[in-house]
C-alpha cells in the first residue's frame, strides 16, 4: 500500500471549500497526478465522513464537513 500525503487531503478539502463543484480531473491536473489517486483520496475522506456529496447529475455539489476539519486539521 501506498503511503498516504496528508498535504493531497489538505489540497482537495480546501479546493471544495472554495468551490464545490469542483471535479476529480480538476483536482488531478492541478495536483499533477492521476484521477485514480485523487479518487482514493475522495474515497478515504468520505469514508471518515470528512467530505460528502450532495445531489445527482450535473448538480452535484461538495459539502466539507467544517467542524471535522477545523478540529483535526488545523491544529
């Protein structure tokens, strides 16, 4: 298994902060890697219940749970 870089979860949080339709391929070509990577990412954070997704189709939209990350991620 590949070791985890807490700076990627760092990077797609505040990116859905600042705008939650924000796409994986947006999130891969900015970071420079793979989609695959940023959707094991995705996976991880909303399996902690950091990070949801509201919505269906086109109108889907990136809900940051605020509380999670402003209690464990900017300490």
């Amino acid at each position: 298994m590949k070791k985890l870089n807490y700076q990627i979860f760092y990077y797609i949080i505040k990116e859905m902060m600042n705008n939650n339709v924000i796409t994986e391929n947006a999130l891969a070509t900015n970071l420079e890697v793979s989609e695959r990577t940023i959707r094991r990412y995705i996976k991880i954070l909303k399996d902690r219940k950091v990070i949801f997704l509201e919505g269906y189709g086109e109108k889907r939209i990136w809900i940051v749970n605020d509380k999670f990350f402003k209690d464990n991620l900017l300490k």
